[in-house]
C-alpha cells in the first residue's frame, strides 16, 4: 500500500511538473504585437536604410537555433521613422528577449488598445467675419490639420472646397483607394486620407473590418474633423435642433484623415503611431487627437512618444483630457508637450415647452426628435416613479416624477416601459444630458422650476399640460450661465506628469452639432468634441503666427483664456455641485480665440526643457530615449534637473505626512516670459488670494524695451507638508499698464499624489 501511495504521488508530482512547463513554454511560444524602440545611430553602414536593419535583426533571431520554429511569427507591422526610431511585430516572449540582447535595442511594450474619449461654438466663441480671429488669420487659410480618427464621410457638405485655392504645393500626402472610397474623394477641402489597421489585425487575426478604407462607417472622425474645420454649411440641424449654419472653427484650413480607430474594435497603439508619423511625413501644421489611453507612464504612451517628434517639427498637437470626470486624477493625455482639452458646455439650450392649462408656460430640456406635441393631456403626479406595475396602468397621461438625486436614470428607464403619454421629470442631476434623447415625450425640469408644476397638480383638481419640442434657445435667453465644466470632463492632476498642470484649458464640448455618416448633422458629447475646436482654433493661430512654437500657441490660448462666464461669475463646476471650477477641472479657463490672437506675453518651451522635465522625473536613459530618440550622450541629466518647466500654469503639492506636518515649507517656481507685443510695456503683477497658502511674485513689475525681449520672475508658494485642503487655487496676472493685455496663469496647490505613475 505504501509503494502504491509512493508510485501515485510520484505520477502526481511528474503531472503537475508537466503541466506547469507546458504552460511556461506555450507563454513562452505565444506571440504580442510589441512596438520596438531602436537606438538608429547603432545601424551597421552595411543596411541601406534602417527597415531593412529592422528585418535582418528579426530575420536573425527567428533563425537562432535555441528558438523554435513553432514559435516563429509575423514581419514587421510598420516600420516607423518621424515619431520613432523602430518599428511594430508580432513577436513571441523567446523571440523579443532574443531583440533585447541585440545591439541597437532600447525599448519595447506590448501594443495597447486605445479608446476614443455646430451650429452655435463660432458664435458662442465670438469667432465672427466682422472682427478677431477669423479675418485676422483669413479663416485658417491653407493651414492643414491632420486628424487622426475613424475617418470620414466625404460626401459631407462640410467638406465642400468651394472658394478654396489649390492644396499648397509643401503637401505631401495622398489620398489611399479602399472599400467605397476612392481617390477622386479627395478634393482642395479634404487633401489627404490614409487608414491603418496592421496593428489592429496582427492583434486580432480573425477580426472583419467591413469598411477597409478611409470611409466613416462609425461618425467620430467625420464629427470631430468637420468641427476642426469644416466648411460652411447653411440650413442644418439635428432632428429640428439647433438650427442654422454649420462651420468649423478654420473654415478655410485643409483637412487630412488618418483612420486608425475602427468601428470593430477601437484602435491599437501601433496603428496610432502609424499613422501620426505619416501625418509628420506628410506635412500637416496641426494634429487633433480625440481618444487616449488610461493609466500608462509618458515611455509607454503611444501619444506622447509620438507628439514629441511632432512637438519637435513645430506641429500643434491637441488631444482631448478623457471623459472619466469628475474624479480627479483620472484624465489621460496629460502630456507635457500636447494641449490636453477639457469639456464645457454653451449658451445653448433644446427645450421642450411645456404650457399648464392655467396658461403657465415652462421651458424644459429636451432632444426628443418627433415633430409633434401632446395638447391638454391630464397630468399625473407620480413622485419618485418607481413603480413599473402603476406606470403600466397609467394611460393617455403625462407622468410627472422628483428626483434629487441621479435616480432620474432609473425613472427614465421606468416611465420608457410604462404606458403613457408623456413624462416631465424635474431634477437638477448631472445625468440629465445623457438623457435628453428620450424615445418617447420627455421633458426634464430643473427644481425651482419643477415647483410651479407641482403647485399647480396640488391646487387643480383637472390638473392638464401641453408638450410642444424641436425648440433652440441660444446666447442669454436660456435659464443658465455658460459655460460650465461637464461633470464627465476629465479631471487634474496628470497621472503621467503631475508636475505640470492639467488640463490645460477648456472649449465646447457638450452637445456639439457636426458632420455625421448618413443623417447629415448630429449632437455630440464629450472631450472628443472639445479638442477639435482647440485644433481648428490653434489653426487660426498658425494662420496669423507661423514662426510659433507649438509651446508659443499653446501659451497664447492659455493665458488668453476667459475664467468668467457671460454673466460675468466664476466658471462653475457641474461636477463639483456647481461650485467655481478649478483648474484641475478647467486648466487655465474657458478659450477666447479672439484674445488669443495677440496675447501679449508667451512661456515659451523647446525640446530641450522638456527632456530636462524627463530627468528630473527619474525616468532611466532607456525611457528618455524611448520619448525623445536621444541617446544619453546628448543631454546631461545630471545638470540641474527640475520638474519646475517654463510653462504658463503652476502646480505645488503640500502633501507629505510626517511627525513636522504643520511645518511651514515654501515652494518656488521660475518663469520667463517672452514680449510679442509691438513695442515697449511694462507690466506688474496681480495675485488672488489661495485660501490655505501664502503666494508671492518677484518682482512685481516686469519692463520690456522691445518686442521679443525676455523677462524673468518668480513665484513662491509657502504652506504647510500637508494641506488641509484637498485644492486650493488662485491665480497670477500680469497686467499691462495701459491696460492693453492681461496675461493670466492659475495657480494650483493639492494634498493629492504627486508620483507619476510607473509600469508595473
């Protein structure tokens, strides 16, 4: 018996030992697409060009003989030369811990899923043909946006050419042929379209992509490019809202699409990096970037590996912040060289009328599309609505249900599979515009409002309403201020760099009318839509400022930006309980393209601040090289490292807890500020208090003899290791004597992380 029990352990223990190495070596054999980063100063004088370096180093591996051949997997994906210095293959584990023991290899990571995040903005902006922006920069003319999205429509109106001259001759892009998309697409409007999806295949073999081209068979792209810079369009609207003529923000700019987000799945890193370093190559002045990934370190995103070269050319990049709000600390594309773009709402509202047969009249919100009304219907008060069974037994009644809180979600969801004729919902949730395309008669009340209703149900004892929809109601005619931030707008601080303040500054982005596939114009939410507006609107300032850095336009729109709203109050906050917004929220405020035009002073960056940036982060030689495609021979991070770069917002943490917390400590941040003004001025400085926190400047005057002269200042923040608040803010002007210019930067100090995030 006991030799049996010795025999059937032993048999136990060689099963499970089998098992567990057949399963190491099938991890071992299985195949990643990976993006491989290579130091090209190491190619031998024997290649021709680096692609073909790349395939020989694959070739030689993939023939060593301690691999094998099972294991063996695709060529090479892409091969990559503005963005970076590598290219993209599926690889097995064997296989890339064979490249990582070649000379040349510097960095690899696996190829991550990337996710995607009108009629009224240009006026709401104040963007008009009489005065500012528009006629300033001759409406964007001939500056070419790129945009890298899920495509685009071509037959849109809003791609029409008319009064476009020819595509300037620096052009150097084409127009790819692919499923129901050919290159006489193409015209003096849209002058480039390419798509790319290797990645995406090589991740997903079996994968069906039924629109293998250009074509927008999904709509994001054909909405965000027409935004950017679509052409002007009179008579349209979305289901009878929001009527009248639609336009971008660079009416007479060029657009080029680079489709790399797919219907079927989204989008892969290597494919966005594809298609950015063609974008490069081909020459556009501007890059609008609506999607990004969460939670990964600058080295290993695919967006700030690739803006930096771009960064570098002198491109403008713009990328939305993500619509993960109103948390902080949860935004994506906190890149220190990009402008990371939250969302705001506009003096716009789509209401449903609603008129008590006391002859009371309401308005409410709505996008409910059928051209129709409900007349003199009994009106039922239903309370919380909670009740699947009642709401069943209602009838030809209009329903009128309370919340206080977000349960209006579920109250829609009740009284839509109920039998009614109609709801009227009175809450103030954030939720609301989530809602606002009911598919039956819906009317959403704010609570003040809400309360004429309710008294007139209890005193009448027939208690009847109207419903009347397809109304817009624009500028200061609607019941609430704007903008404010949206509750779904991504918050600071930057995961990936918490060092510098994000987001940098907020536009359009709640219900935005653009271009779509087939329906001709809809509404839209999200920072997806607020970043194209900061596209076209830095194309304006191509327009008028070519010489600019990206760094230059970015500060003009930044410190130009407006924290009031056309009431004339602080910028409020929808996910904070409407309370005024912070930064982390807002960044610098809401953008003023007009102001932006000529701001006064800029903070002005180049390539080299930034790897400093990179040092003083501790991130290894590797990882800088990865971002910059500069060896450790080119720069010294041993020499003065600081996270403190000179860029036109500031953020301080106070949040070390230690037995000395309630010491004083006293951070410092330097600053020079670059005069474009035509002329002499002279400046002096302007501080808002900070709750919790002593702010100073020095000096307090800045005199400038000439334009393009330079001046220097400090700022100090003196509080204690650890804040009581959770965020504390204020803010510094510079104001111009003559009062000519006010240039304005926030001022953030947090008790939230200040470790940027690492990989795993």
């Amino acid at each position: 018996m006991a030799a049996a029990s010795s025999s059937t352990s032993l048999c136990l223990i060689w099963f499970f030992f089998i098992t567990i190495l057949h399963l190491f070596t099938s991890m071992w054999a299985k195949s990643d697409t990976y993006i491989v980063h290579m130091d090209l100063s190491a190619m031998p004088k024997a290649f021709s060009d680096h692609h073909n370096w790349y395939a020989s180093a694959l070739s030689s591996i993939r023939h060593h003989p301690k691999i094998s051949t099972t294991t063996h997997s695709m060529d090479i994906i892409y091969t990559y030369s503005n963005v970076m210095h590598g290219f993209s293959a599926s690889l097995s584990l064997a296989e890339l811990e064979s490249l990582r023991n070649l000379p040349g290899f510097v960095s690899s990571h696996r190829d991550l899923p990337v996710r995607v995040d009108t009629t009224q903005t240009p006026q709401f902006l104040n963007l008009n043909s009489n005065y500012g922006a528009w006629p300033t920069s001759n409406y964007g003319k001939d500056v070419i946006i790129g945009v890298v999205d899920t495509g685009v429509w071509p037959e849109s109106k809003s791609y029409s050419d008319e009064g476009l001259g020819e595509v300037p001759s620096r052009w150097k892009g084409e127009c790819t042929e692919g499923t129901e998309f050919n290159s006489s697409m193409c015209n003096r409007k849209l002058i480039g379209a390419r798509f790319f999806n290797k990645g995406l295949i090589s991740n997903i073999p079996n994968i069906t992509i039924t629109m293998n081209s250009t074509r927008d068979s999904e709509g994001h792209g054909t909405h965000t490019s027409s935004t950017a810079a679509g052409s002007f369009v009179e008579g349209v609207s979305s289901f009878g809202y929001a009527n009248g003529t639609a336009k971008g923000m660079a009416p007479m700019a060029r657009v080029a699409m680079y489709k790399a987000l797919w219907e079927e799945e989204d989008a892969y890193s290597s494919d966005v990096i594809a298609a950015i370093d063609q974008a490069i190559a081909d020459g556009v002045d501007v890059i609008s970037l609506s999607f990004g990934i969460d939670g990964v370190p600058l080295y290993e995103d695919p967006v700030a590996i690739a803006t930096f070269a771009a960064m570098e050319k002198g491109i403008f990049v713009a990328t939305s912040a993500g619509n993960e709000g109103p948390q902080f600390g949860i935004l994506h594309n906190g890149i220190p060289w990009v402008l990371t773009v939250s969302a705001g709402t506009i003096d716009r509202e789509f209401n449903g009328i609603v008129t008590l047969s006391n002859g009371v009249t309401i308005f409410g919100s709505t996008l409910y599309s059928p051209n129709s009304s409900l007349c003199e219907a009994p009106l039922m008060f239903m309370n919380t609505c909670n009740s699947t069974k009642d709401l069943k037994e209602v009838g030809f009644k209009i329903v009128v249900c309370v919340a206080t809180d977000d349960s209006v979600v579920g109250q829609v969801d009740n009284v839509n599979n109920g039998i009614v004729a109609g709801g009227i919902f009175i809450s103030n949730s954030s939720l609301i515009h989530y809602l606002l395309e009911s598919s039956f008669p819906a009317v959403f009340i704010n609570p003040k409002d809400g309360q004429s209703i309710l008294n007139y149900i209890k005193m009448s004892s027939n208690p009847r309403a109207s419903l009347q929809f397809q109304k817009t109601r624009v500028g200061r005619r609607i019941n609430e201020p704007a903008p404010r931030v949206a509750d779904y707008s991504s918050r600071g601080p930057s995961p990936s760099c918490p060092s510098v303040l994000k987001p940098d500054i907020m536009a359009p982005g709640t219900l935005v009318l653009a271009a779509w596939p087939y329906s001709g114009y809809i509404l839209l939410s999200g920072t997806s839509m607020s970043c194209p507006h900061m596209a076209g609107i830095g194309a304006l300032l191509k327009g008028v400022h070519p010489e600019w850095s990206s760094a230059a336009i970015r500060s003009a729109l930044m410190t130009t930006a407006d924290a009031v709203d056309n009431s004339d109050s602080f910028i409020k906050d929808i996910g904070d309980n409407y309370q005024p917004a912070s930064p982390l929220a807002m960044g610098s405020g809401h953008v003023n393209p007009n102001k932006a035009m000529d701001p006064g002073l800029i903070y002005d960056t180049n390539a080299e601040d930034y790897v400093n940036l990179l040092c003083s982060m501790n991130h290894t030689s590797k990882q800088i090289q990865t971002i910059t495609r500069r060896s450790s021979t080119s720069y010294n991070c041993s020499k003065n490292p600081s996270l403190d770069i000179n860029y036109p917002s500031f953020i301080a943490f106070f949040n070390v807890n230690d037995s000395s917390s309630d010491t004083k400590v006293v951070q410092e941040f330097k600053r020079t500020v670059t005069n474009v003004g035509n002329g002499a001025f002279t400046y002096t400085a302007n501080l808002t208090p900070m709750d919790g926190v002593q702010v100073t400047v020095t000096p307090e005057t800045l005199v400038f003899k000439e334009k393009y002269e330079k001046q220097s200042f400090k700022v100090s923040l003196e509080g204690p290791k650890m804040m009581k608040q959770v965020v504390s803010h204020c803010s510094l002007s510079w104001v111009e004597v003559g009062g000519k210019y006010v240039v304005r930067s926030p001022i953030v100090a947090t008790r939230l992380s200040s470790v940027p995030i690492t990989t795993n």
